[in-house]
C-alpha cells in the first residue's frame, strides 16, 4: 500500500476499530473445519467451490447491510475503480481487517483483480495434493458477488490464483457484466 | 462480573488485545451460513448437534495448542475450579472477546455450568420454529471438549438454556466423567 492511506482505508481501520471483534484464528479453525466437512462429504473439490460461492453470496445479502449501516456516508459508486477501492480498501477492513491490492484494470474498466498478501481464512492452511483443484477461500467471491448484486451490479467472481496452489500471490477476479435498473422505473 | 477483574480475565484481556483479529459479525454471518446449510442438508436438527459438537472437537484439539502458545506461563490447572475459570474467564476472552460466569458446581466438585450473557455466534439470529431442537452454537461444546481431551481430561459437554430458544440465559454443562492418565506411564 502506499504511504499515504486513501479515505477508504482510513474509513475502513477506523470502522474496524470500532467494531466488535474476535480472534481470526477462531475464525480460520471454524471456517477449516467446515472446509473439511465439505470436502470429506463430497469428496470433489468442484462441486466444494460451488458450495463455498454460495454460501458466500448469502452472507454478502446480508454484510452489504452491514457495511452501509456502519459507513452511512458512503454513497454509490460512480465507476467500477471507485468500486473496487471500496471493495479493497474500505470493506475487507472493516470484516477481515485486511485490505487488498487492487490490479489488472482491464481496457475496458470492466474487470479487475484484488491482489492479498495476507488472507486470515487460510492462514497455516496445507491444501493436500489430492485437493488442488478446490479455491479453499471461495467463500470470499461469492459474498462479494452477492454484495455487489445487492447493488444491482451482476458480476463474476472467482480466485486466478492462490498462495495454496503455490501460486505468487492470492489473486480474485471481479468481471462487471451487467449493472441491472431498478425493476420499478419499468412500473406503472 | 466482580469489580476485581481475576488474573485469568486480565490475561485474557491482554491476550486478546494484542491477537490478529477480524469483525465479529464476519464470525456470525459464517457461522450462520454454515448452520443453515446443515440443516437444510440433513433437515435433522439433533443430526446437526452431533455434527456441529464433532466440528468444534476437531477445532478444540488445534485451538488448545494456540491457547498454551500465547499464555505460555499458564500451568496445568489443579482441580476443575481452576479449570472451569481458565475456560470462563480467560480462554473465552482470548478467542471470542467475551467472558462467561461460572455457576451451578455440583456437590462433588465434579460438573459446572458456564453462563454467557453474551454469545457472537448468535447475535441477531431467530431460530425457526421448527428447529427448536437445534443448540445452534452446539460446536462451542465440542470446542470445549476438544481442547480438554488433549490435557487428557474427559468431559461431557452439552447445552441446557440458550435464550435463542426462550430461556433466560445461554449455559453450557461441563462435566468431567475421568482424568485419563499418559500412556506413556504404562510402558515398559
């Protein structure tokens, strides 16, 4: 990050500071012992990744509610970098006390990647080698796609690359296809 | 709580202060997803009690180790009232950020009940009307008897009140069934 921190990041640490907390790692145990109950019930790590993307989605439903209520000054964003700063800067802060990198802005605007160097759900996390095809954090696309389809906006979600893998860096895609009017402006 | 904060509360205290954390609600939405996955799966509400007790074993028996780790001066405990204030006081403190009371020790020093006035698995959860069989944060007593089964203590772990069901407080049971002694003494 660069030295001078973006309003969204003094935002979001201050946000952060606020709210009630627990320790990660209660979260990284929890989060990996329902990881392994998946994967021991389904035994394939694709159909795992769909689970963790949907139950992911469902809990952005409801956290997009959440951030709004605790940044009530956050308007909408005007474009997709102003959303992917919020995303990056402001709201993985206020929940996971992280920020991540944001990169790879596509020519279009319309895609961009959020780079983590750290990443408290997979912390001391081995991923065996008969699961390399599971994206062990999945849960992550999926709330930010349910949090940003909250807004109207239809996105895809989904991780190019992950420490786990041995992979450089934790790396999700965020691809905008379609920002949905208001169903009521077609009323009356 | 007494005014007169214990050693263990404050130890917990400082623990938990100087942890990696995240937001608590983070912890909530997860846990919650999870849980009504479970059910929806099994749509079995005891099915999901032994489930969620077997989980927080697994998560017991790793966070047992992190807990010796960060309160490196806390020694074995002499007898379950000691037992029973580390947990309530300190070990609850340093995870979760809330203490527990202790209450309702039986005659032969044998069995305790911790009370939680405050419970972040829980916060802003209903449960439906046809899950009341469910002990929702039922993987807090597996946690409990996980990381005892690793300092060899057996225990029975087990919800009697949870508000979410209408009682006026949350309490867990905790009773000690044997002492195992190390194997190791029998070798030779």
């Amino acid at each position: 990050m660069s030295k001078q921190q973006s309003i969204h990041a003094k935002t979001g640490e201050n946000i952060f500071a606020k709210n009630p907390k627990i320790s990660a790692e209660l979260l990284t145990l929890t989060y990996g012992a329902f990881v392994h109950k998946l994967i021991k019930d389904t035994d394939n790590a694709e159909e795992v990744n769909a689970i963790l993307d949907k139950m992911g989605y469902n809990i952005g439903c409801r956290l997009i509610d959440e951030f709004f209520a605790k940044s009530p000054s956050q308007g909408l964003c005007q474009d997709l970098n102003d959303t992917a700063k919020v995303i990056a800067e402001q709201a993985f802060k206020m929940f996971m006390g992280v920020t991540a990198e944001i990169a790879n802005f596509d020519g279009e605007n319309k895609a961009f990647s959020l780079i983590f160097r750290e990443n408290p759900l997979a912390d001391f996390v081995i991923l065996p080698i008969q699961h390399q095809k599971l994206w062990y954090s999945n849960v992550l696309c999926g709330v930010i796609r349910g949090s940003l389809d909250m807004l109207n906006m239809k996105v895809n979600v989904y991780f190019k690359k992950d420490v786990l893998r041995g992979h450089d860096c934790t790396e999700i895609r965020v691809e905008l296809k379609e920002i949905v009017k208001d169903k009521y402006e077609e009323d009356d």
